[in-house]
C-alpha cells in the first residue's frame, strides 16, 4: 500500500528546518517493510508518524542524525529497534493509546566536549491511557561513561538518554539493564513490568508517587517502598520497608529473604492463595489487605486461611486489616493474626442466631478443630 506524505514545517534546538516531507501511516493503512525502516534526514526528514499499523524488521530512529522523531498513534509490530545511534535529540514517542511491540530496543546516548544541553538527549516516552511498548527481549539504555564534569572544557561529557512512562501507559520488557548515567522515570499512573529478574540497585530506576513497578522475577536493591508507590512482587531478595504499597503478582506466594517492616502509612496486599514468607524479622503497622476470594476458592466455616509464614520475631500490629470478601454469610476472626499468622472463616452474628445454640456450638468445635 502506498504510504502518504504530509508536509510539516519545525524548528528544533535553534535549527530552521525548511519543509521536510515526513513518512506517515495515516489511521486505517498497512504498510509492510521486510527491511530496516531508517528515520533520518536523508530518508524522510526525520519524521515517522504512525497513525495504522506498520510491520518492519527493524527500525532506527536516528542514523547519525539530529533530532529524529517516531510518534506512534496507532500500532507497530518490530524485530529490532534503536533509537539515537550516532545521534542527538532522538525521540521516540508512543502515545494516545498507540501500541508499539519488539523483540529487543536500543536507546542510546552519547558524549560532548561542549555542552550537554537537554534537548541532546535521545529519549524514549510512553504516554497516554491504553498506551503500551512492550519488549518480548532486552532493553538496553546506554550512554558512554564520560569523565568530564561542569566547567570542564575540551573532555567528552556524557549526554544521558532516558526513558519515561507517563499516566495511563505500561512499558513491559523480558529484561532490562541501563548503563552509566541514563535512567528509567515511572510517572503518575504509568506502570512499569519485568517478567524475569530486576537489580534496582544496578539499574537507574525512579519511582514517582502513583506509579507502579511489578517484577515477576527476583526484586533485588530495592530497600524501601516508598509512600504512593506501589510495587507488585513475588520475591524481594534483601530487606524491605514498606512506606507505600506491597503487593503480589497472582502467585500463591510472596517471599521476603530478609526482614520485612510495615510503616504506619504502608499497605500490605494480599490474596487468600497468597502466603507470604519472610525469612527474618517483621515489623507490622499499617494496613493488610486481602482479598479473600476469587473464582477458584469457596471458603465455608471454620475454614483456617494461612496468610504469614513467619522465620523470625514478630513485633507491632497492622492499625487496620481489611479482609474483603464477597460472600454474604462469611465473616473472618483475625484475633490471631499476628500470633499465628492465619485468620478463621465464622458466620455473621445474624447467621449464628439463625443458626440456634446447637449451631453455634458445632461452629465453635469446628473453629477449635482448624487451629490445630
């Protein structure tokens, strides 16, 4: 299918750009290339507008070039992607509920024995309700370990690039690793997903309030959750300290190789299939969470749900647990909660009376049975 070419006129950095002739997949087309689709001045004035659905083997945004632009509206399904390789002031740009998929992403950076001004940097952004990039491989963000510093002359300085995911996006990626001095920032309401293992130490990650990180791997190098975020994790290797809100990934477990500390203002999330391990000391405060039902679990009374499995000492007590559930005839006894880490299904004080004294005290034989 023959892709239209719109004309638009731009100014970047100081730099009069004359009319440049950008390629665009207006909404409704298709357009398949079984090659590399390169976006630089030489091949379509720097400009990719995706408003369809273009199909390509690989994609560079940048080919030692000056502000490079892909914005995808619509969707994009690629082998390989890199974007800023040998260039400057690349960006690209998924947005307004666009879909962008790849095997593997590059975004680099680069070095300056001038100024490393802002609108140098090659960036990737994810925005927009329904917006997603989704990496079936490796992200990689790199930039150039560069010795100079401000008001150093004459030695290469480092123009970081970074990776930005705004309210309402998801970036989701295999695995990821950022070198030297780029970094990942996860805004207000953007959500950011690892499917294996994830060193925050080791990689420049920033977590803003309303955000949310989820790890299906091993959590490694991140020490504390931080108040309005919220992390999703089935396994934290090191301590942890819940200022915001921990939660699961819809395993039957979240284990914590460590000590686990529940502030005042932090949430504990659970669900009933979920029990949490912790190898080593636990503080409690805050607020549990647990959703006791789902599609496959039917609780009757007296039922024993283990929600804690507790290596080392237990001190403090949750301010508020809020143990949800839909049914209409269960209610939950979490009076032992913080000794044996597991609450009870008992009917609700209007089931018992309708159930008589005989009722009542089968109830208590069978809520006596279940603690043992």
């Amino acid at each position: 299918m023959a892709v239209k070419l719109h004309i638009l006129f731009c100014t970047v950095f100081a730099v009069a750009f004359q009319a440049v002739a950008a390629l665009v997949i207006p909404e409704g087309d298709v357009y398949n290339d079984p090659d590399y689709m390169i976006i630089s001045e030489a091949e379509n004035g720097n400009q990719l507008s995706v408003g369809g659905t273009l199909n390509v083997n690989g994609l560079l945004v940048g080919n030692n070039s000056y502000f490079s632009e892909a914005e995808v509206e619509g969707e994009v399904n690629a082998g390989s992607v890199y974007v800023g390789g040998g260039s400057r002031g690349c960006k690209l740009l998924v947005k307004n509920g666009g879909v962008m998929r790849a095997d593997s992403l590059r975004l680099y950076g680069d070095a300056t024995t001038g100024i490393p001004y802002s609108e140098l940097r090659n960036s990737i952004s994810v925005t927009g309700s329904g917006s997603l990039l989704d990496i079936s491989g490796h992200l990689n963000i790199w930039s150039p370990d560069a010795p100079g510093e401000v008001g150093q002359y004459g030695i290469p300085r480092e123009i970081p690039a970074y990776l930005q995911v705004g309210s309402g996006a998801e970036v989701s990626v295999d695995t990821v690793s950022v070198e030297n001095g780029s970094w990942i920032a996860v805004r207000e309401g953007g959500r950011f997903t690892v499917r294996s293992d994830l060193d925050v130490s080791e990689e420049r990650m920033s977590l803003m309030i309303g955000s949310t990180l989820t790890v299906e791997g091993h959590l490694r190098g991140l020490t504390s959750i931080e108040k309005g975020r919220r992390v999703n994790a089935s396994s934290v290797l090191g301590n942890m300290n819940v200022r915001g809100l921990l939660s699961g990934t819809g395993t039957d477990h979240i284990s914590v190789e460590g000590d686990l500390s529940i502030s005042e203002d932090g949430t504990l999330e659970l669900s009933a299939r979920e029990t949490l391990h912790v190898s080593g000391d636990v503080q409690l405060g805050g607020v549990l969470t647990v959703l006791m039902d789902d599609d496959a679990t039917v609780h009757e009374f007296g039922d024993r749900v283990q929600l804690f499995e507790i290596g080392g000492n237990v001190s403090g007590s949750f301010k508020r647990v809020d143990l949800i559930s839909s049914g209409t005839s269960l209610q939950w006894d979490a009076s032992e909660l913080s000794a044996t880490g597991a609450v009870y299904a008992i009917p609700e004080p209007s089931t018992i009376a309708l159930m008589g004294l005989a009722g009542a005290m089968l109830f208590s034989v069978r809520k006596h049975t279940a603690h043992h």
